[in-house]
C-alpha cells in the first residue's frame, strides 16, 4: 500500500466533517430587521428579507424570505403595496410609498 492512500483518505474524512456540517450550526438571529451580534443588532439584508417575510405573511400574503432575496422585484413589489406599516419602515426605506409618492 502507497503512502499516498492513508493521506487521501485523510483529506476525504476531512471533507465529509466539512460537508455535513449543518448550516444551522452558524444560525443568524434576529430581532426584525437587526441581525444579534455579540457586539449589539446590526441592520443586515437578511434580516430585513425576513422582517418583510414576517409582515407580508401577517397581511396574508404567501411569501418566503428566500423568495424574497431570490427576486429584487418581489421585494420592491411589496414594499410599495404594504410599504405603509410601520414594520417595513428600515426595511422598505427606498421602496416605500413614502418614497416614491411624497406628500400623499
């Protein structure tokens, strides 16, 4: 047997540990649209995909957060339809009804 096999084998074992470490071990937590850090929240767009999630969800609408950071537009379209709650303010700054129709 080479020396060759018993280090391969190695760098394999090494890749399996890797592969099936679960995302879930690296859990992002927030508190609506701040990410928790050790350091204090921080406004993060994973945070604010989930904060718009939860909202739409709450009016009825069927809306994941992946849907939401898959497709800009889905974002921007709800922003500018639920965009008045209060909720979505950090979150749908730029895509607001505030923003696009000022003094309504």
């Amino acid at each position: 047997m080479s020396k060759t096999l018993p280090a391969a084998l190695v760098g394999c074992a090494a890749l399996m540990v890797l592969a099936t470490a679960s995302p879930a071990a690296a859990h992002i937590r927030c508190d609506g649209p701040f990410q928790i850090t050790s350091q204090g929240p921080i406004s993060t767009p994973y945070c604010e995909e989930q904060q718009i999630a939860i909202v739409a969800n709450s009016h009825g609408w069927k809306v994941t957060a992946a849907e939401i950071g898959n497709n800009p537009l889905k974002k921007v379209y709800i922003c500018q339809v639920l965009g008045s709650d209060i909720r979505l303010k950090g979150s749908c700054a730029g895509y607001g009804p505030d923003a696009y129709a000022p003094g309504r």
